[in-house]
C-alpha cells in the first residue's frame, strides 16, 4: 500500500529539521520502521549533534542499521546516479520513512520551474517503494505572504502540510502550528502552540480568542458570546428605558 | 445554446484541482455530460491519484467514454494541430463540459501580452461546440493584491468566477469561496466557507460579523445592532442624567 | 457648446466595459445621441456578447446608424488616418457620445511620457465636433496605491472621474464607485454601493458608518452620536458618583 | 522687501493647479498684484479652460497686461535665454507673483542632483525683484511615504509648505490641506477640508477627533474627555463595589 | 577633555538645520564657544537667510570671529587639503562647536562603504582638537523603517542621536524628537512634541496616551488606570451577580 | 567539554557590540575566563573608548593576558593564515570566549552562499578548543521581516539566539530583548525590556499586557481578565433583563 508524502513548511529557527528528526527516530523506536535522512546540507555533523541534544543518538541508530544520514550533493541524487544511491542504502536498510533535507536545496540544483517534477520524482521514488517521504520546505515568514506555503503547484505534490509559524503571544515569542492540508480526511485546522524541548516536539492545545495569528502579530478578539451578549444586554437597556 | 465560460481563481492549496475534477464527475455522473480535462501538467498520475482520495474513478469514467484527461503541452494546443487534438476527443465522447489547468501554464508559452486572446479562442471554440469550458487560475494570496483575481482584462472574458482563498477565522486555518462575477444574474456575494471533505468541495454558511476576510486575516466586526443599541442606550441614559 | 470628458478608472472586474456601454446605448434610446465605442480590444465580439447579456442588442444600434463599435488599433487612432478614420465615421452617425477602451491600451502605443498629449488632443478633438469623450483607464486596486487614480497629469485632462472599486463589506464582496472629480458642481462625494443587474448598473444607498473603503477592506465606524454620548454618559456617571 | 516662497504639495486631482490660479487671479482681482504663470505643460489651452470653469478670464486678464501665461520648456527656461524670457515679461507687466508649473517637469530636464540649486536659482531670481514664488510639486499619496511632502531638501528653499491630499471620512472622498511649513510665524497645523467649488477653493473647518488623516483612510478616536471619563467612571465602580 | 559627538537624524522638513544653526548660536551667545558650520550645500546663502528668520545673524558673529560658515565640496574636505582647510579656520577661531551638514552630502563623495571610516576620521579629528562635532543625517520617514535613525554602524560612531520627525496628533501635524542614544547616562527616552517658533527650537512636554508614534500617525492608547479598572469593575459585577 | 554558540542579532544602535564586550568583561572579572574580541571593523578605537564610557578598560585587560582584541580583516581570518592568527592569540592566553563582530562583515568577503560554511568553521574552531564563540548579526527592523533573525540556515549553526529590538512603549523609545532560541533547555520566551546603562546592559522585568512587540510598536491588550468578565458580566445582565 502507498504512504502518504508530508511536507514540512517552515521559517528559519521554527525547527524543522527537529521534527524531521523526531519523524524517523520515532519510527525506529516506537514503530520499528528504519529511515533515511536525505541532506543536502554540507554541515552534517551538525545534524549529529542537534540530534545529540535531545538524546537521540543517531551513530549508534545508524550502527543497528536502523537509519542512515545520507549526505550528499544535490546533483547526485537528481543524476542517473542518484536514484542507485538510494536505492543502495534502501536495500541495506529497508527503510520506511525518508527525509528530504530540504527542497530548497534542491531547488538550486535543477532548471527553473523542474523543482516539481523532480519532487513528484523522488516522492514516487520513495512512495512505490513503501516509504513514507517527508520534505522540507524553508518558506520565509513575511506577513503579506504568509500563507503562500510553498511555491505554485507544490502543495499538489503532498499528502499533509505541516506549517510552522513564530507567535508573538501574551508578549512572548511563541511557536505554532498547523496542519495545511491532509488529504482524505476531515483534519484538525486550530493552530496549535508547540515547544521544542530538551525531548523533542511537545504540541500543546490549540489557540483560542486570536486573531491573526498568520501574521505572527495577533491580537486577542473579542469572544462571540462577548459580542453577543454586548447586542443583547444594551439592546434590552435600550427598551427597558424607552 | 452558448453556454457560460467560468473561472476559478485561487492560492496554491486552495483545491482548484479538485474543484475542477468535482465539476467534470458531477457533471458526468448527476448531468449524463461527459467532460475533457486538458492539463499542461506534466504529472498527470497525480490527478488520477488525487482523484482516487475523494472516491473518483477516472480511469473508469475514461473506459465509459464519459472522460478524457488530454495531457498535453501548452504549445501543441496552441499550435495548429491543437485544435485538432481535442476536435478528435470532443467527436470521440462529445463532451458538455471541459477544463483548462491552467491559463498560469498556458501564460508561459504564449508571447507576452497574447494570453488574453489565446483564452478567449480556447473559450470560443468550447461554447461553439456546446461544451461549458471552465478555467484554473493560480491566483497569489497576497494582502494587497487580494482582489487582483487576474491580470488585467481576463475576467472580461468569462462568464463567472469562483475565488477561493484561506482565511483565518478563531484560530484556525478555513477556506473561503466568494462568487466574484456572474453574468446576468444578482448572484450571492457573500464570502462562504468550504471544506475539502474526503467526498469532495463541501460548501457551508456565509461567513458573518467578520471585517478583512479578503485579507486572510479577519477580525470580527461589531455587529450593527450592537452598534445601534451602544448608540441608542447611552443616548438614552445621557438624557435620563440631564 | 462644449461637453464633458469623463474618465471611469476602476479596477478588473469592476464592470468599466459594461459601464461605458450603458452610456452609450442610454444616450441612444434615451436621449436620442448616437454613439461611436473606440476600442483597442482584439476582441470586440466580447463586447457584443457582453452587451447582449445585458438585453442591448448593439448590431441592432449599428444597422439603424446610431452605434459604431470602432475596433481599430492605437496606432492606426493615433496616426494621421486615425483623425480621418473616426471622422469619416462621425460623419455617417453624428454621435454626441463616445467611448476610448482604453487608455492603457493606447499607453503601449505612445512613446513614453506622451500618452497625456495623446489623451487630449482625441478628447479634444471630440470635443470640438460636439460628442463627450468617456475614457476608461484600468487602475490597480493595491491598497497603498488605492486614491492614484491615475499616472500623474491625466486627471487635469477630464472634466469628471468616476472611480470603481470592490469593497468587502459584511462578509459580502460588494462594488463601490465615487465620482473623484466633477468640474464645476458640487458634486456627490460619497461612496455608494452599485450592481451590475442583469439591466445594467443599479446604484444604491451611500455606504453609512465605515472607514476605510478606499482600502477595499472597510470596517464599521463608531458613530458620532456614540461617541459623543459615551463622553456626556460617562462624564455624568462620574459627577454622580463623586 | 523680499517676500515668501510658496509650495504646493499634493497628489493628482487634488487641485494643485486650481489653487495656484486663485493664488494669481485673487492677486490680480483683489490686490492689484500682477502675475505670470510658468507652466512647462505642452496643453496651455487645458489652463485657460480650467480657469473659465471658475469664471476667471484668464484671456482678459492677459490683454488688461495683469497676467502672462508664459507657457515654455524646462529647457529654455534653464538656459541663459529663460532670464531673459522672464526677465522680458517681467518689464512688460511688473509681476508680484509668480507660479511654476511644476518642479516635477523642471525636473526631467536637469542633471540628476541638479534640481535643488535650479530650483533655489529661480526662486531667487523671483525674490530679488519683488515676486512672489509659488512652485507646484506633484506628490505621491502612497501611505508610508506620506510625509515626505518633497525630495530631500527641497522644503528647505521655501518659506511656506502647503499640503493637499484626499482623505476618506465618513464614507466619502473629501480633500485635506494642512500647512507643513511656515517661517517665521507659528502656523495652524490642524489638518482642513477643503472643496473645490465651482468659484475656487473653499478652506472649511479642521477635522476633529479622526487619527490617521495622512495615511488618508482616517479612523474616529476616542476623545480624550470619553478615555478619561471611562477611566474616572469605572475607578469610581470599583470603589464603591469593594 | 573630549567632548560627545552628536547625530541630528530627522526626515525632509522637520527642522535639522536649524536646530544644528541653534547649537552654534546658543554655543556662541550663552556659554561663549565658538563655532563651525561646515556645509557641503551649494546655496549656503539661504543658511544666512534661514538664520536671520529666527533672528540670528549670523555674518555678525563672523564678522566677531566667533562663526565660520565654511562651505566647501565634501571633495575638497574628503582631501588632504582638507584637513587643512579646517585647521586654518579651527585656528582662527578656536572653535568648540562644529556642525556637518550633512553625511549624506559626503555620502555622495566617499566610495561606497566608506562613509562610517570617513564620518570617524572627521568626528575624531574634531574632538581631538576639544571640539563637539554635531552631524545631520536626513533620514526617510516611512512607516517600515521608522528606527533605522542610520545606515548600519553609523550610530555606534556617536554619542548621542536625536531623532526627530512628523506625527500626526488630533487631527495636526505636529513634530516629535527622542533621544535615540545617549552615551553613558541615563537619558529621557520619552518622545516629545517640539515646534520651530521664531525664536528657534521650542521642546515641549512628552507625548502621553499615544501609541505607535514612531509610525508617524499614532493612536491614543487605553490608559493603564482604565484597562485595569475595566477588568475590576466588571470582574466585581461578575462576582455581584452569581 | 564542548561550549555553546551564542548569537546577538538586532537592529542599529540596540547595543550589540556592548552586551559582546560586556559578555568578555564578565567571563574576566568574574568567571576568570580570559576573552578574544575579533572584529572586522576598521575602527577599533572606537571599541576601547565605548568600554570606556562603561568603566571596562580594555587595553588593562589586555596588558594582563586575560583579553585581545584582534582587528583583522575577514580576508585574513578565512585565509589559510586566518586559523594560524587565532590559534597563536588563543594560546597566548588561553580564552574561554570569543566574540565574532559580525557576520554581516564576514559575509561581504565569502562567496554567496558560504556564510553558513565558513561560520560553521569558524563556530567549531572555537568549540573544539573548548571556547565558547559569540557571533553578532545585524539585523533590518523592518516591520515585515521582524522574526527573520537571520538568513536561511544561519539560526541552526547555533544554540541560542539573542534579539535586540527597539520598541515603543507608552510614548517613549525602550529596547527589548527576546531569546529566540536555546537549544536543550525550556528558555523564557517572554520579550524583557532592557536598558544600557552607564554599567553596562540592564534586563528588566518582562513586558506585560502588549500585542505586537515584533513589529516595533505594539499596543496595550486587552487582559483576559477583561475579556472574560466582559462576557460573563453582560452575560448575566441578559438574563437578569429577561
């Protein structure tokens, strides 16, 4: 049976690549379901030991077999090499998750308007192959184009959109999320707070009485039952003194 | 009869596809109207895939004769041969209803400024033949463009257009759909909200008491008897005082 | 005596087309002036079928002489066959009314910083042959740009400017216009809600107690009186209580 | 003695040109002053039919030798010949006030940087004979420039700064004037309606309690007697009820 | 001892000459320190003209050897020349004061980068020598860049900034100053209201109850005492009630 | 033991260069921590007097081993000599600090898009030998971009990222401070005001009862106390009345 594809959507600092890291060690440890992480990133030590302060020990993950950080070029995955890459390191692990770390990397590497077609190409690489792919995406928190996830087309590619978000709340910075897209089924559509603490992602409740939160800059609203009562308790004042 | 010419407009994500692919199943399987589905998209797969997730066999509806996905290039619909190319489908199952995805796609392949004039000959050669032909735009969802459905000049050009947009309503991410024209009707102009449910486009109640819809980011405004009865009640108590 | 030249200035989808034609085919049937509609459009077509929706059947007009749609090129207009391509059809028709579609077609056509004497010498020489001009120009509606209703100059050109605009009033997409400019009167300066009906426009009420149409994104005012009786309840309760 | 310098400020269709005819025609009419008006405008026909519409014979006032329309290129007024082209009116009709429509075309046609010392040099040229200077700039009325009335450095040549500018309130599109700059005096700053009625501009009382008018989309405050009386009435509650 | 180096920041209009002409002025007449106005303005005529507006004569305190308005190219200053140029007039009259007007002026003459290198050199070849440099910087007033009072680093070169700029305050347009940066004291860091009379600089009292005047066109602000008694006194009819 | 990375990102004149020396004076004077300073500025005067106005006497430091400021140029540092330079200071004394000012001068001599690398570098050249580097970012306070710390991928190379912001806070300029990120700990997300104070930076309480402290200017909130007693006591007043 075919996985579904999440794409992870973000701005800088909202930890991406956390979840995505929780993503597979959760797999091998709570589902038994080895992964691969994809990166095109060239500090991957950095990687380590990210992963290192939440616990999570990726060596010794990799040394059971159960994970494998494959740190290569973008050109190489997008080659005809590429797909023999993976498919090497599938064959050893037989991994049921993969991670694309990210697709704006890649986005450097391909022609002008191919980011798709190459995404479609390694999402069904992985899908066919009973991996779940999830893909990064930096997307940049300016408010007027805050709900532009991913460039045009892109979002059509994925299964689930997982949009992380700074909130200034309560004057504090806060973090929120919310699921963009999950196709075939009726999805929870609250932003919710999250905090990345020293055990990972911890998704709290959702937020309730704001307004504009996608802008990073909410205000609280004024409760229904508040404006409500407001009509009603002057509208009876106002008859009860005429 | 000539009939009407209909536009979606809409950000990535919004579910123009899916809307479009619901209008060609209704039609095919409520109306008896077969229907073309012609995309420039070069991952035509994805359509049957994403078709599948809301119960909708295209490849069954294409076996029946009620369904042709034309998986063409922009350039051979444009050229000479394009008419041709969909002449020989419409004979093949003599389709009432067809979509373009899209006029962003066919908008690259046209020189600067023909777009307009491509649409309509496409436009014209459908209604001539009977067929209602319906159009996806990839609208940007940005604040100060938000009414800039399309370029200059295309709404001229259709009969009725759709816009669908997200917005932010009690901290949660929802859909708006809002009718932005229809020719020769006093057609709803109220702002609705939809869900992408797993049986398809789910239309529900207008959005009431918001400001800034078209924003992304509304506020809940005060209700006019609300302001009527602030006015009213402490007018009256300014003269009971007095 | 000399006429008016009047500019309507609105954004796509606003019904400036429809609005100009409703001029013409009014001073036809109600004023006995037959009218000449410039237009730059590569498909005047559009025009007839956009008329007929509304009931106003232009070839009708043309056969009994007192229409001419006049699809001819900026660049024919703007030569010198241009004056005598439009003066051989003023001669036929003796039209007191005629539409320029539009002037941002024209722009193209003049080289840059030129379009203002282009405007008036065709408003002039309008003008002078007894016939009011009415010139459309296609504004961007972006809320930062929204009271320039036109480049820099133009509107000193034209005795009367009428501005459409979309507005998002109670959840609803709504149309307003306002007439900028009227020389010579004290003219309406508020904005009103109109339709465009299946009759052609229909202009409403002024909008009452909203700030920020111009925006396109309004929001309800307090209203004077209320603010006025909070300041006087207030300021009563507190001598009472003291 | 050495008399002020003026500037009018102001988006398109604000009336700057209106303002700057009264300016001579009351300079003629009611204080026997004499004028020139300047302007590098290819359309001078479009001035003498502007001034008729206000019932200013601008013709006449030419023939009695009380007005020159001097209507020339940046070009030859910048030469060593445009003194000698003023300086030769100037005999003729020994002016007191002068209007130089406008900066923004005196601006296309000198060096980039220049146009501060071209601008002081005429000024002077002005001043030293006992005229008046009044210079016209078009400004643009986006909201976030909304201040800066004139490119750097400009307002520091003129004695005088007269804003106008078009501001929503109460749901129409009203005009505004306020004085930013006066030397040597202590100047209203209040921000006032004006009209342009059919004999001139009519100057009318200053807004009140609007914040917001620069941006032109002015909202109603709280007056400050309503926030402190709220202050004062509810502090008086919580006394009594505790 | 050496002595604070200044940074007068404001937008077009607000008055940074003069306030930097009163420095001089006040330097010279109250506490008997002599001054330099170094100026890279190609009219510095209308310095003395400005001057004498506010009743300062300023070729009178040359005439005393206690003022230089030394108007050069900021070539010839950026030179090796000139330092010497300044030397010669530093020696004549022992300044203690000295303005540069401005650092955009030598902006324009210094490759680009080298403004804050250049901006050093003078400011410590000035207070070195005992004497308190003073520059201007004419800074944009937009709404999105309000506290970029410098271009990066600049601020850090001087001791203090004072920044002033427009707001808008009950429907007027009034001018505010703050103290950006006060070098190793506590300094006021309230925004406060401040008119150009024709005696100069006139400071007056803080703005209270306002928000956003940095953005130039602020809202009175909820005070403290209300929002607090707001809460009390419903939370006591709360309370009443149940 | 490896040692964290620290960045200081803020806007012009938020005082990053002092909290970095303030951050090597205190490793000093208090934890005996000895420190390098390496700057790209071409000023370093400027650093020693600025630590003089807060009583920090660098060059005594430095006489004592415990301190060097390095000038360099990021030529030299990213040079193959660039680790030889550094590794000479670090063993001279030894430091257990270092203060990297500032990447926005480093970026202007790596290629495009090697910042992360070379940062990278130069953050685990200081880790390995148990130093901890504190790298300073200068960031644009522009309303839109006010979370975008850093450039993509910048905030991953380090644990913990200090904001510097000027805010506007009833009518007066204060500075507040936000950590936006600190890896393996539940930091205080809440934005403090701080003040720079003859001795040095000041953390002061957290901001309370403010929305939109990002953007520079926030305004009071509602408290939910408010909000809440708002609706229960009218509310109850409803029911009263009925």
């Amino acid at each position: 049976m075919e996985r579904d594809a999440v794409m992870i959507a973000g701005g800088a600092g909202t930890g991406k690549t956390t979840l995505a890291l929780e993503y597979l060690v959760n797999g091998i440890t709570r589902f038994g379901e080895p992964g691969i992480y994809v990166t095109f990133e060239q500090l991957p030590d950095q990687i380590y030991r990210d992963a290192e302060s939440f616990g999570w020990n990726l060596h010794k993950l990799e040394e059971e077999n159960k994970l494998r950080i494959v740190c290569t070029s973008a050109n190489l995955l997008l080659g005809s090499d590429g797909g023999e890459l993976l498919d090497q390191t599938i064959k050893e692990i037989q991994p049921r998750r993969m991670v694309i770390d990210s697709l704006n990397h890649l986005e450097m590497y391909v022609p002008h308007g191919d980011l798709r077609q190459e995404t479609y190409r390694i999402l069904m690489h992985a899908k066919t192959r009973g991996i779940s792919p999830l893909v990064i995406w930096e997307a940049q928190q300016s408010s007027d184009r805050s709900f532009t996830v991913t460039e045009g087309g892109m979002s059509f590619l994925v299964d689930c959109i997982v949009l992380l978000k700074f909130v200034e709340i309560e004057s504090s910075m806060k973090k929120a999320l919310v699921i963009m897209k999950m196709r075939g089924s009726d999805h929870d559509k609250r932003l919710r707070e999250y905090e990345i603490t020293p055990h990972g992602f911890n998704v709290s409740a959702p937020f309730t009485h704001y307004e504009g939160l996608m802008t990073g800059t909410p205000h609280r609203s004024i409760t229904e039952e508040a404006a409500n009562s407001w009509a009603l308790a002057f509208g009876k004042n106002k008859q009860k003194h005429s």
